[in-house]
C-alpha cells in the first residue's frame, strides 16, 4: 500500500509512536523517525522492523531543542531521498498540576516539544513534501473532554488542531492532505505507570466497547489516512477513541 513511499515519524520509539512506525513499514514506507533518550527502545525499534523486512532509521534529536525539528526533517530527507508523509507524534508529557502550579519552564517545555516543533517540522514538509503527500498530526481526546490538571498539555494539543485546519486549506491544492489523529485511552506504559488499575478499569468501561485502546488501533487509523484510500480526507480531526468522548 505506502511501497515506494517515504515517511518522517517524530517521537518513535515507544508506545503509539513506534505502532504508527511498525505499521507503515509494514506497509511498505522507508521511516526515518526520531527518540529523545532511550536508545536501546529505538534500537529494538529498528531490529523488529528489520526483522520482518522493512526499512528504518532512528535518529537522536530532542525536539525541545530549536534547530532539531528541522535537522530530522533534513536527515531524513538526506536518508530517503524525498519526502511523502510526515506523522507528528512526540509529545512530552508532566505530572498533572492545575495551572495556578503550574511552572513557566514547564508550560514552555510542554510546547516546544508539543506544538513548536509541529509546526517547523510541518513548515519544512509545506516547502518540500512532494505532492500528494501526507501530514498526520496526533492530537488527544482532551481537547474536547478536558481534565483538571493538564492545561498546558491541553493547550498545546489544541493549537496542533488549528495548525492542521489551516495547513489543509493551504497545501490542498498540491492534493497533500493534512489531518489529525485524537486517541482517546490508550494501553501504553506512560498510561500504566500513571494512573492506578481501577482507574484504567473504569475509563475502559466507559467506552462502548468495553476496552482501552492499543497503540495499533491508533497506528490502524494513522494507515489509512497516510495511504491511498485516505486521499479524499483533509482538515479532519479523527477521534480514535473506541466511542469515549
């Protein structure tokens, strides 16, 4: 389905991240995709996806750093010779805390990884992603069912949608589509090791259909907007949410 075809995938070495990148290798992309510390996570990353005949690359950059957004949209280019899909991923997250305790550093933090980096590595696709390519950008449920304690993370997955609404319209008419992807629970480690089991037992039995998500329903939907039959969706957030929300 994606043979031939190229793909950046930001924050790919755990959880959601490494299914999107898994899954389209396994539909045939070349990925290049990006890790902030664990080393060895990527690197089993890289050996799985070897493993069963694709074609991947992980490179070291901490998108809290300015210039690193676009030094991975460059060595990836350098990599694959050109560019077709782009999927936006990495987030940082930060222990809850309501905004009156909320730290600066942290607020800034939270968007130089969340938001800024999204939009210079989209800056960088809208000048050399060949057409007809695509940009997914993963967002999250709460920004239309808030929490307490998770502004700035709120804040900055809201300002992703809003780059997405206005990247679509402007890069249409080259047929790149540009979407977001907003998982709602999700069975990753970051979930386990921060919310209780009784916790995640009663978010799953509030969606209708009884289970939290895995990564690769998240990576399933990724897919399908990134290949060919997702060509006539654009500016669209897409709830992945098993029905919460």
């Amino acid at each position: 389905m994606l043979k031939d075809k190229t793909a950046v995938v930001t924050g790919g070495s755990r959880g959601i991240g490494r299914a999107i990148v898994e899954r389209l290798c396994r539909d045939g992309a070349d990925v290049v995709f990006n890790y902030a510390t664990s080393e060895e996570a990527a690197a089993d990353v890289v050996r799985t996806v070897q493993a069963d005949g694709g074609k991947v690359r992980a490179v070291r950059l901490d998108l809290k750093e300015p210039d690193a957004p676009e030094q991975l949209m460059e060595v990836a280019e350098e990599h694959l010779g050109g560019l077709d899909i782009l999927v936006n991923n990495a987030a940082l997250s930060f222990s809850p805390a309501p905004i009156a305790e909320t730290e600066v550093e942290v607020f800034d933090s939270v968007m130089a990884v969340n938001t800024r980096s999204v939009f210079l590595t989209m800056r960088h696709a809208a000048r050399h992603l060949r057409d007809g390519g695509r940009i997914v950008n993963i967002s999250t449920l709460n920004t239309v069912r808030p929490v307490p304690g998770i502004g700035p993370y709120a804040a900055s997955k809201g300002a992703i949608e809003q780059l997405t609404a206005v990247a679509a319209r402007e890069l249409g008419p080259r047929g790149i589509t540009v979407n977001t992807v907003s998982p709602g629970a999700t069975d990753t480690e970051l979930l386990r090791g921060t919310n209780p089991p009784q916790a995640l037992q009663a978010v799953a039995g509030m969606t209708p259909l009884g289970r939290l998500g895995q990564p690769s329903d998240v990576a399933d939907v990724v897919a399908f907007l990134a290949g060919p039959d997702g060509g006539w969706i654009t500016g669209q957030n897409l709830r992945a949410t098993g029905g919460l929300g």
